[in-house]
C-alpha cells in the first residue's frame, strides 16, 4: 500500500535507511558487556563459537554480556580479542573498557570500613521520629538537583546516635550500595578534619589508595560522583559545624545522609530537619524497664516511674541508671531514686562505668565561648521555670544585644530551650549542672553578689509594673527600662511570677524588709486583675511581716486588709477575713491610718454579706462608703457603692439594686467625677453585669441578655477572667429560660473554659453538666 509519505517523496529520492552517505556514526561502547556483544556479532559468531575460539566458557560469556562480569582478567580479554581478529583501535577500546569495568567492581565492593554500629536490643519509643526519617527516605531528593540530607538535632543525652544508628539499620535493605558510619568528634578539642573523613569514606566506598585525589576538592568531588552512582546511606554522626560537614554531604541521586548534631547548623541550606527531644514519662519508663529486662519484674513500678521521671526523660540518664541496677542485682528501684530525689547529690548518681551524665554535659559547656559559659552558669540562680534576655543580662554582666548572642548560643548547643515567646529554660538536669560550675567556678562572695543583684532587679522591675495598675494614672518612675504600658506590664508580672515572687522570699529571707514591704503594696490594684492566682496569700502575709519588722503598723494593716481581701474574694473564706479585719482596724485605729480604716470596713461588709449577715454588711459598707468619700478616694467610693447594691441585690430588693448600679454607672462614665482611667476601666464591666443580673432577677431577659453580653466583652479586654466566668454563667442560664437552647450550651461550655483556666474545676465541672444536659 502506497503511503502519504512515498506519494510526496521527489522521484530520485531513497528512504533515509538506504542513502549510505549519510549514515550517522556509530557511537562508542560505553561498557565491556556492550562491547564485547557487539564485536562478536560483527564478527557472526554464536557464544558457543566464540568460547571454541577464545577457552573462555559460553557461560563466563553469556555473565559478560549481560553486565554480570564487568571486568574480566587481562589474560580472558586477551584471548578474546585474538579470538574476535579486533584491529588496534578496536582492540585498546576493548582492554581499557574491561580495566575501567576492574576499577568499578573494586569500588562497588564492600570494605568492611565505616561500618555501622550495632543496635541496642532495648531501644524504645520514637515511633513519629523513625516514620518522619523513613518518609525523609522515601520522599527526600525526588526534585532534580536536591541533596538528600537529614539533620537530627538535639541536646547532650536525647539519644541522637543511638536514635539514628536505629533508624539506619531499619534502613539497610533500601541501600544496595551501602550503609556506611562515621564519628566526627564534634565535641571533641580536636575533631575530624574534612581531608581525613574524606580519605575514610572513600575508602569504605571501595576507592584504592593510588586513585586517592590529594586535594580536598577533589577527594569531595570524587566522593559525590560516587554517591551519584550508588545508592548509599551515609550517617554522619556528631558533626561540629557547616565546614565540617558540606564537603560530606551527596551532591543529588539516590544517595541520603543522616546528620546528627547538639548544634543546630542553621547554616546548612537545603536539608531536612529533626529536633529530638526528651522521652515521654511513659516511654521513658518503657525504656528503663527495657533495659532493666527480666530484674525489672521485681522492681515497683511506681520507683521505675518515679526513676524516669527524675531522669527527664533523657535516654542517656535512664540508660546510666538502667545499668547501675542491672550491675547491681541487690539494690532496689525505690532505693536509688531515693537517692535521685536529694539534688545535691543527683548528678553524682547519674554514672555508670564510663557512662556520665555530667561528662556529657561538660563536652557541651567547652564548647561555649567564656561570657556564654559565664552567663550558662549564673542561669542556675534565676527562681523559676523560665527567663528572658532582660534577666539573663543582668546576670550574666551583659548588654542586652551580648545576652541575645551568648543565649543563641546556649540554645545551639542544646543547654538551653527557647520557646516563640521569647523565654528560655533549662532541662531540670542541666540547671542542676549549670549549678555545679557556679559552684566549682565562682566563688560564695561572687554568687552572693549576682544573687543579691538579680533579686534587687526583679523586686524592682514587679514594683514598677504593679503601679501601673494604681489608680493615679500615667508611667511610674523606673530607674531601669520596664514595661511601657499597663498591658505591657501585666503581661510583665503573670509570665514572670515565679521569678519575681522568689526574688520577693529571697530578699525577706535577707532582712531587706523595705523592698519587700514596697512590691507587696504595688500589687494592691494589680491582685484585682488576677485575683484567682494562688500566690498572694504569701505574697501579703511576707509584706506583712516585713512592716512587723519595720514597725509601722499602718502598713501591717494595709497588709492584713490585703490578707482580708484573699481569703474573701479568691479562697472565699469570710470567716478568716473577718478575723484580718479585726486585726487591721485595730492597728489601723491606733495608728490613725483613716484609709486603712475604711478597706477593713469595706472588706468585713463583704464577709458579713457572704455570711448572710445583710444588715451588718451594708452598714459596715455605707460606713467605709463615708469615709472613702470624706477621703477624696472616689475608686475606693465606688467599690463600696457596687457593695452595697450587691447587699440589695442578696436581700431580694431588686429594683432598689438595680437603681443602685445604674447610679454607679453614672458616676463611672462622668468625667467630671474623680474616677481614674484605671479604676474605672476594672469596675465599669463588673458594674454593667450587675445591671444586666438585677434586669434578669426583675423578667426583662432580653435587656439583660444585651447588658451581659456587652459586659463579658469587656471583662475579656480587661483581663477579668473570675467575674467573667461568673456572668457567663449567668448569661447561659438567661439563654436557656429564653429557648435559645443552643446558645446557651455554648455559653456553658465558655464559662467552663474561664472556670477551669482559672483553676477553679468545680465550677467548671458545673458549667459542663449544664451544657450537656437536655433542653
């Protein structure tokens, strides 16, 4: 059949496989077994012919052709190249092909160098990490162009080696070409130099000594062609810096790297990234009783647990405390952590053989530059949890731009933990290390001195923040840079508590009764913002021992009022805040103390309201009421007003409540009245929310619903979060009653949330019966 083609094709023409003066040159063979097939078809022999030919077996030259032997003996290529009458050119292509075939086989073949390290038979737990490394396997590399490369991070004791030695032998059937391991000595003084880890892996890669490049580069880049070629897994294991590590890393193909490092190498561009960090309790105590094996049936499982936790979850200090009692068969599980639980003698404990945790740690404090490991040292001072730069600059010496620069540090090496707020904490077992240099390091007159500094910082900073809250608004006077607005030091004294506070027990313990009698009284107007926080009880009872010590009973007896206020609003205890009344207005009647007078009335009315005493509490509130305005104290004044609409409100007398509030909300909203900004910004959404009860106790649910709503918002913005709980509450009720069923579940469900923040859980629980419970 004629085609479209041959209809067009010029009469003279040929088809293109006829025209011998234009055949393409035949390319080179790029194998032996290419060559090798090639030649013997020209030359029109079967293998069977060719083996008659040359000796050589058809079998040996059936392997050839297929690729099975790609480098024969000189003496068979010889023969076969008699055997196939090959001309010079022909015959020099052929010999070279089977040398490089030789050379290639040499490489490919196993060395037995770098070889991975045994697994341990009681690893543990991990299980998201080892599927986050097989995933990187699987997926890492695809695009053209990209290395696969994984960096696991994490500090001295998280297991990084032993984790990626696990996951490497996991890995071992996806890499044909090898699994290869190397030791970089990253915390070593002296650590692997790149030439030399070059020389070790192109070595175990198979690469003789006379091919071994001289210069670096070129070691490197014989080393990523190889790694182009084959299917390899390199695990770089203990790396100390971007330098050391870029030459090693594969260039792209099928080859991956697993890095481990206490340093975070954020220099490295292009890899993938794992941070490891301390076990889980219940893994960690999976661990131990792994590694305990058949002894730990005898051991409490409540001591293997108690063991773990006081290990931190590091598999290093668990594995040490493993081996201590499996070396040890007669000691107990609740013996040792005994011992664990005194931490004076806790990192002493934590050894085994050549194991130490302390050791562990110490390679990473070498590392450190002198004003970090100055600073890593005096961070074991600070009283709490966590700290930020502000405070770590005033420990270590520094300026706030080198306190950034050496916690940066800290971090990279992994004796510290950072967090997206900005703060910084220790690992309990390396605080307890840190502890150790500052002791070996500094003398008892230094660590005084910092002490005695940080804790004068931290009672200055908290008094600073506290009067910002007072009713005489604007910026109080701060020697040292502080917060710059109220929410910028409300935020200040919550995240900050547990330092602040043990500044403030530290400097009573000390005898420096002034500066603690200052910051218990800034915290006057600040309690009210954060009543339900459980540490002002010590916070007034240690400024009421202070004005004691001070003898200035007027001041003890703004304490004891202070105390009062504790146990009425947050504990709600009116028994108890009857009994600091008493005692304040004593002090405060014979120091003449007029205001202090006036807040003991105040705060018996509210005890005498919470006792059912109605009477009594809205004359000892109409009383402070009189005196707090005689005073020219309008704040104060309004407190005792909204009081006295409550004791209206208890006694049943609504409406008379209700004219009450709405008086209040008046007062508060004219400008010309004397209330403060801040005052007014605390009492306006607990005035409003009154509004909206009273309107609800009279029928008028949906005008009450309006009020309680707008007041909830701004007891949010206020930072309220005790009456705002309590009005949601109420608001839920008022939805249910109207038949907006479904809103007031929700409502519910919010004011369970507030309850439980604020630890108050039976509340809570209330609040989500209500919302589970049928219309």
């Amino acid at each position: 059949m004629t085609t479209v083609a041959m209809l067009h094709r010029p009469v003279n023409s040929q088809p293109p496989a006829a025209r011998h003066d234009e055949e393409l040159p035949i390319p080179a063979p790029s194998s032996f077994a290419e060559a090798l097939r090639r030649h013997r078809r020209a030359a029109r022999l079967t293998l069977e012919q060719l083996a008659e030919a040359s000796g050589v077996s058809a079998r040996t030259l059936s392997d050839m052709e297929r690729g099975r032997s790609t480098g024969p003996q000189q003496r068979t290529v010889t023969a076969l190249a008699q055997a196939l009458s090959l001309g010079e050119d022909d015959r020099k292509q052929f010999i070279d092909l089977a040398r490089e075939g030789r050379l290639r086989d040499h490489w490919t073949r196993s060395s037995g160098l770098c070889e991975l390290p045994r697994s341990v038979d009681d690893f543990t737990g991990r299980s998201a990490e080892l599927a986050w490394v097989d995933d990187f396997v699987v997926h890492a590399g695809d695009a053209p162009g990209v290395a696969g490369v994984a960096l696991i991070t994490g500090a001295a004791g998280l297991g990084k080696t032993t984790f990626t030695v696990r996951a490497a032998h996991v890995l071992r059937p996806s890499f044909p070409g090898g699994v290869f391991f190397i030791d970089l000595f990253g915390m070593s003084p002296q650590p692997l130099t790149v030439d030399d880890a070059l020389t070790q892996l192109l070595r175990a890669l198979g690469v003789a000594e006379r091919r071994m490049p001289q210069d670096t580069l070129e070691r490197a880049s014989l080393y990523r062609s190889l790694l182009r070629e084959r299917r390899v897994l390199v695990v770089l294991d203990n790396a100390r810096s971007e330098e050391q590590i870029r030459p090693l890393l594969p260039g792209g193909g099928p080859s991956r790297a697993l890095v481990t490092s206490r340093r975070l190498l954020a220099g490295l561009e292009g890899v993938h990234r794992l941070s490891l960090g301390p076990l889980p309790q219940a893994e960690a105590a999976e661990l131990l009783t792994g590694i305990l094996g058949a002894r730990g049936s005898s051991d409490d499982g409540a001591a293997i647990g108690e063991l773990a936790q006081l290990c931190g979850g590091l598999p290093l200090a668990l594995r040490i405390i493993g081996n201590r009692l499996v070396s040890r068969p007669g000691w107990q599980a609740a013996e040792l952590a005994a011992r664990l639980a005194d931490e004076e003698r806790r990192l002493d404990q934590l050894r085994a053989g050549d194991l130490k945790i302390a050791t562990a740690f110490g390679m990473s404090y070498e590392q450190l530059a002198e004003d970090a490991r100055r600073l890593f040292r005096r961070l074991a001072l600070v009283p709490g949890q966590n700290f930020d730069a502000a405070l770590a600059a005033v420990l270590g010496g520094l300026s706030i731009e080198d306190a950034w620069d050496a916690l940066d540090e800290l971090v990279d090496l992994g004796l510290l933990q950072d967090s997206a707020s900005g703060r910084y904490r220790f690992h309990d077992l390396v605080r307890l290390f840190a502890r150790d240099r500052l002791q070996e390091e500094e003398s008892a007159a230094e660590r005084d001195a910092v002490t005695e500094t940080m804790t004068s910082w931290l009672l200055r900073r908290a008094t600073t923040a506290g009067r910002w809250f007072e009713p005489a608004y604007g910026r109080p006077d701060q020697p040292d840079p502080g917060p710059s607005s109220p929410e910028d030091a409300d935020r200040w004294l919550r995240v900050n508590v547990d330092n602040w506070l043990g500044a403030l027990r530290a400097a009573a313990s000390d005898g420096r009764h002034s500066a603690v009698l200052d910051c218990a009284e800034s915290m006057l107007w600040f309690s009210d913002r954060w009543m339900h926080a459980p540490h002002w009880h010590e916070v007034f009872a240690l400024g009421a021992e202070s004005a004691v010590a001070l003898g200035d009973p007027a001041r003890q007896a703004m304490q004891l009022n202070l105390l009062a206020w504790v146990h009425l609003v947050p504990r709600d205890n009116p028994g108890t805040t009857l009994r600091y009344t008493a005692q304040a207005l004593d002090l405060a009647t014979r120091s003449g103390a007029t205001a202090q007078i006036a807040w003991s009335y105040h705060h018996a009315g509210g005890a005498l309201r919470r006792l059912g005493r109605l009477d009594e509490a809205t004359a000892s509130e109409t009383r402070a009421a009189e005196m707090f305005k005689a005073n020219g104290d309008i704040d104060a004044y309004c407190q005792c007003l909204g009081a006295l609409g409550t004791c209206l409100r208890d006694a049943g007398h609504y409406t008379e409540a209700l004219e009450q509030y709405r008086e209040l909300w008046a007062l508060l909203n004219d400008d010309r009245s004397g209330v403060t900004p801040n005052a007014a910004a605390f009492t306006r959404p607990i005035t409003l929310a009154r509004i909206g009860e009273c309107l609800g106790l009279l029928g008028h649910r949906a005008e009450a619903i309006i009020k309680l709503t707008r007041a909830i918002s701004l007891m949010k913005q206020a930072q309220l979060p005790v009456p705002q709980a309590r009005s949601l509450e109420t608001l839920a009720s008022l939805l249910a009653e109207e038949g907006r069923t479904e809103e007031s579940r929700q409502t519910y469900v919010r004011a369970a949330e507030v309850f439980e923040a604020i630890g108050d859980a039976e509340a809570g629980s209330r609040c989500r019966d209500l919302a589970a419970t049928p219309s």
